[in-house]
C-alpha cells in the first residue's frame, strides 16, 4: 500500500497509525514497531530530527520489540548519527548492534550490524582488524543473500574514501546493488558518485547522477538543494566552466543556512546502546566535507 503513497500521505499514515496505537491498551508492541518503522522510512525521506526522535524512543522503550527489531532501530540510529557527522555516536551504537545479534541465530540483519560496525573505522582510515569482519559478511552472502551485505558496501565505500582512492570508490557506487531500496541512501550515493567521479577526471559522468536526482523520491529540501548545486557545480568545474565555482558556493551556502537539529538529551537506559550527552548534529555537517 505505502510503496503507491507519496512521502507526505506516508507520513500522515505512520501519524494515525502511531497515535492510536499510543491511545489504546495492550498495543505497545505496535506502538513501538511502529515508532521503528517510521523512524527508518523518515531517514531517508524527511525530517532527520523527527527520524531520530522515533528511533530514539524505539531503542529506549525496546523491552516493547522482538529482538530483531530492537536491533533494526539501533542500526537505523546509528545511520543517523553516522549522517549527522557524530561518529563517536554512531559507533558506540554500531557496536552495541552487533554485539546483540552475537547471541542470536546468523541472519541478514546480524550481516548488516556487523558490516555497520566497521563502517566507522572504515571513514576513519583505521579498518584493521574489521577487514576480517568485513570477509565474514561478504562470504554469508552465499546464505543470506544481498540485504546483508548494506553495512559492508558502506564501509567499503567510506574506507576507499578515506584512502582517497577515488577510483575503488567509483567502482563500488557504480557497481550494482541487490539489497532493497529500504536500505540505501540514494542521494547520499548520487553524490557520492559524482564526488568519485570528479577526483578521477570524469566529472562530466556525473551527468548520470544530475538526471537520476529526478527519479529520486523525498528526502530533506536541504539535502535535495545541496544535491543539485554540489554534482551540478562538480561537472561545470570539471569541465573548466567558471559558473562551477558558483554552484559549488551555493552548496555551502545551503550546508551553513543548516542548523544543528539533532539536539540530544538523556537517551535511554543503561546499556540501551545510546550514549548520553550527544553533541549537536546536523543532516549536513558530513556534507561540509565534500566540497573541493
């Protein structure tokens, strides 16, 4: 039903649905499932403030889910936080995700958590020991199929980064991917691939990724903003265009017009996995990094 329903009537769908479920007895699993399942859509299609608020209270009332949702919520979570430019947040709750699914049956969901789990040592330029992790979930694929390997294709792709190997990086955006759209960030990756495919001197192959931002649904205003101008600048520049410098200055316009959303308070119990005293965060702080 919700995949022939725009973002908005979405969201206003998971609103009623969330509110009876708040409002009626002996309903806290629904109420909680459903506070996850919001959460995850909204990461990737609207309010990343809201997105948090919903994970948050899921992973903080998680006696409420079955253990793989619990889970689902800390990893939704932990991309969050990853986005919002709070590694230290991201990992803490990264780990405390694979660290619950060791005591539970190998499923894709414990794959995607342990991937997750090297993502932020991968961004970091400090993978070490997690590459072994990392040959454990590539090999589970064989069982498990593509859904698992989210978290690994994610911290391959930051670690090429980090490495400032922009050619792995390209190959590894470029390459296709079977897991479900639930799972991927598709204007994070447009972006990401055209930033690839500028340091490799073929800026005008992001022209792919300028026309594919049409057929990407929802997401942040801000984001989609910052979207256009950054590949659109990238390719202009690229090309030798002196309006490319421009664009690219909107771009950080956007990102500086962004305040800090993600502010934090007393996240939830002991060992729920949510670190107290967050700092602020925002959807575009990773982003300041981006521009050339």
């Amino acid at each position: 039903m919700f995949s022939r329903l725009d973002g908005t009537a979405i969201f206003d769908q998971f609103n009623v649905l969330v509110d009876e479920a708040r409002s009626s007895r002996g309903t806290e699993h629904a109420h909680a499932v459903l506070h996850t399942v919001r959460g995850a859509l909204l990461r990737q299609t609207g309010p990343q403030e809201i997105a948090y608020e919903d994970l948050s209270w899921a992973v903080q009332n998680q006696g409420y889910l079955d253990d793989g949702d619990a889970t689902h919520a800390r990893v939704q979570l932990a991309l969050i936080c990853f986005d919002a430019g709070l590694w230290d947040e991201a990992a803490q709750l990264a780990e405390a995700a694979a660290s619950e699914v060791l005591a539970e049956s190998e499923g894709p969901l414990s794959m995607v958590a342990y991937g997750l789990a090297a993502l932020i040592p991968a961004a970091r330029g400090q993978l070490g020991a997690w590459s072994r992790v990392l040959d454990v979930v590539a090999n589970s694929s064989i069982r498990h199929g593509q859904m698992g390997q989210h978290g690994r294709t994610a911290a391959l792709i930051w670690g090429a980064f980090a490495r400032v190997d922009f050619e792995d990086a390209a190959a590894l955006l470029l390459k296709p991917r079977r897991e479900p759209a639930f799972w991927r960030d598709a204007l994070t990756s447009a972006v990401l691939t055209a930033r690839a495919e500028y340091y490799c001197g073929r800026a005008a192959a992001g022209r792919a990724q300028l026309a594919e931002l049409e057929g990407i649904p929802g997401g942040p205003p801000s984001l989609r903003s910052f979207a256009g101008d950054y590949i659109h600048g990238l390719i202009k520049s690229g090309l030798g265009d002196p309006e490319g410098i421009g664009l690219l200055y909107s771009a950080l316009e956007t990102i500086g017009a962004e305040r800090a959303q993600l502010r934090i308070r007393a996240p939830g119990p002991t060992g729920s996995g949510c670190p107290p005293n967050y700092p602020l965060g925002s959807v575009m702080r990773l982003r300041r990094n981006w521009l050339p």
